[in-house]
C-alpha cells in the first residue's frame, strides 16, 4: 500500500464531490471556511492560487481521524 504523502491525488471540491457523494458542495465549503487552515496544516487540503485542491487520500484519513468533528462553533 502506498503512503498518501507520496501519491497525492488532487480534486476540485466539485471533482471531490462526484467522486465522493457523502460531502456535498456547501459541506465542503463550509469546512474550508470555518477548518480550512487545520485542513492546509494536516495536508488534506493545498490553495493553488485562488483553486482549492483536496488531496483525497489525506482529506478521508483526516476527516477520519476526526478533523471535521466540529466545524464551528463551541467544541
């Protein structure tokens, strides 16, 4: 099995989305907004100029690791 850090598989939110009907758009969206930065730090998530890009391997290990507990507000 390979590591995610050396086969990194980058998609759009739309592309993620399709790809992975669980989230929807403005979940995604909403994640970014209020966890984007944890997401950036973690890796599941790169900014390419104004593109956001999931890297879907890191992305679904992190979200199961439990970095979209809470979104926003009070923990």
């Amino acid at each position: 099995m390979q590591d995610a850090t050396n086969n990194p598989q980058f998609l759009t939110v739309r592309q993620f989305t399709e790809k992975q009907p669980a989230f929807t758009a403005g979940g995604i969206r909403s994640l970014l907004f209020y966890r984007g930065d944890d997401a950036e730090k973690s890796g599941a998530v790169v900014r390419f100029g104004r593109r956001v890009l999931i890297d879907e391997p890191r992305f679904l290990s992190w979200v199961r690791e439990g970095g979209a507990k809470h979104i926003r507000g009070a923990a």
